[in-house]
C-alpha cells in the first residue's frame, strides 16, 4: 500500500539515493557550519569535486582544523570566515567580507542550525532556534543574492529538516513569551519559516538562474542539539546517535544538490534527501508565507535598507531588485 503524500518521507529515508560524479571545478561554494556533521561531510564530498570553499564557522579553532584537513584531503583550496550565526550583525559582517572578497558566488549552503530544549533570546532579542535557523539564513541569503545573480547559474541549498511537520510557529509569539516553550515546535517553527521563504525566493528568483531547493539531510548522527543540558546530551549521545545514520550519506545528498546537471532548471521543492517530498501541509500556506517574508524583513533590518536604497538611482542601489 502506497503512503499518503504526507508521509511519504517514511519510506523516502529507505529508498536508493541518487548521486553524480559531476565536478565543480573552479566553482566558489559558500557553507556555513562546516565543522562537524551534515556540513563537515559536505565540505569534504564538495572540496574532492574541485570546489573553491569559502566555510563560515563560530569555532576558529575547529574551523581551522577542519581548512587542514581539506588541504590535505585533496588539496582544495578553502577560506575561512568567522561569524557567530545567534548574532545578526555578525551574519552581515560575514556576508560583506565575502563579498569583499569574492567577485563570484555559485553554490550557498546554508547549513548552520540549532536545536535548544529551553527558551532562549538572542543579543537581539530573538528565539535562538528562530534566529538561528531562519533568520540568519534569510539575511545571510539576501546579502550574498545579487552577487550570485551576477555569478549564474548559481544554487542555494537549504539544509531543512522533517522536523518542520512538528509545526509551532505563531507570527504573533516568535519569541515564545506567551507559550510554554517546547524544543520541537521551536524548533519546527524555524524551520517552517525557513521552508516558507524558499517558496517566495524561489517565485522571486525565476529567470535569473539561481535555483534555491531546502534539502531533509536524513536521520543521521550530528551535533546539532548538544549545545543543551547534560540529560539531553546524554540522550542524544547514548540512545539516540546508535540509531542514526553517518552523515556521510547528507554530504553525499548535498554535493548531488551542487553539482547535478539534472537540478540545474530545479527550483522551489523540497527534498527528503535525494527525493522531493511534499511537506507538512501548514508549510505549503502561501499566505501565510507572504506574511513570514515580510516579517523576516523587518526583523533583519532588510526592510529599512530597501527604503533606504530606494532613494537612490539604479547604479547607486545595492539592495535586491528582483520584484516583491
């Protein structure tokens, strides 16, 4: 018997994953949260099919291990950038160093997230998971988004995550204040938002030649969640990781997602690892997504920059131009 749409994604984690062997030579590939897990594996799969890596981290220490390793791996050439992606003025310093830095963008993985068990606000004032998981993205995408229109054809990957069926987002609550906080619905509400935005950026995008998909990295072993109390570290490590698949399979997934030929047309859908998937049916609400982006405007400051941009002529105005 057949699934319903729905839960579809059951038998998607069985199924055979697709692959490719395509390179990316000479290609600049911009990940964030690279050092361990679903981001590490990527780097690695990326940095062997000849990628420039341009790896955005919070921990320089591990960050610059990790630029060894790659170097050693296959003599990928790899730069670092320093970003705590909780903070959002350190997403837009890190976003004006690459574009300092780097005349092209082609691939932008946006892999950084957060799971938190308890309510916390960030510098700014938001839920960490929120902010973490979306608006950082949201921001860090925009800021990076007319460079890679200039570089096309170009890919934004969004790591995403099944965890958007467990709901949660409330556009009158998104700091939590006036509900009981639960880890899973903060979490599902980032990344709903998250899925939301793919949906309008991916309608604003079309003809340009930057594609933008978000990608479930399937059910394997990360550290994402042990920035958390010792119960849930032990949890996770002790009772949880034996059950989870290596990552390596998510750095495969991506990498297909980069480099793929058949994907270069592919916009706007959402995968369970290497198959597309229909989500949750409160992510697919298109009105509601239109408020989300709107909101994620506000909140990341963008709004103001486009009015401000505004009163300048077309050569003068840095802002994304692509019609709202």
């Amino acid at each position: 018997m057949k699934l319903p749409e729905e839960l579809q994604f059951i038998e998607n984690a069985r199924k055979p994953q697709k692959n490719t062997t395509a390179r990316l030579d000479g290609q600049v590939c911009v990940i964030t949260g690279a050092t361990s897990g679903v981001g590490h594996e990527a780097a690695k799969r990326i940095a062997q099919a000849g990628a420039h890596l341009v790896l955005v981290n919070r921990n320089e220490e591990k960050a610059e291990a990790l630029k060894a390793e790659l170097t050693a791996l296959s003599n990928a050439r790899v730069d670092l950038v320093h970003a705590d992606f909780s903070n959002l003025d350190d997403v837009q310093r890190a976003a004006s160093h690459i574009l300092h830095h780097f005349p092209a963008i082609h691939i932008l993985i946006n892999n950084a997230g957060v799971h938190m068990t308890t309510r916390r606000l960030t510098v700014d004032g938001f839920e960490t998971a929120f902010a973490v998981n979306h608006l950082a993205s949201f921001l860090f995408t925009r800021l990076l988004l007319e460079r890679m229109i200039a570089s096309a054809p170009a890919r934004i990957i969004q790591v995403n995550s099944e965890g958007h069926r467990f709901g949660g987002l409330n556009l009158d609550d998104l700091t939590w204040e006036k509900r009981r906080y639960k880890g899973l619905q903060g979490y599902g509400a980032s990344k709903t938002a998250q899925l939301m935005t793919v949906w309008e950026l991916a309608e604003r995008l079309h003809g340009t030649g930057v594609t933008i998909n978000a990608v479930h990295p399937g059910e394997v072993a990360t550290n994402i969640g042990m920035n958390n109390g010792f119960i849930y570290r032990w949890y996770q490590k002790y009772l949880l990781f034996p059950l989870l698949k290596d990552p390596k399979v998510s750095g495969e997934a991506l990498y297909y997602f980069a480099a793929a030929p058949e994907l270069s047309n592919v916009s706007g859908k959402f995968f369970n690892l290497t198959h597309e998937e229909k989500p949750a049916a409160h992510a697919l609400d298109r009105a509601m997504g239109k408020k989300v982006w709107n909101i994620s405007e506000e909140l990341t400051g963008l709004h103001h920059k486009m009015l401000e941009n505004s009163s300048l002529s077309p050569a003068e105005n840095p802002g994304f131009t692509i019609a709202s």
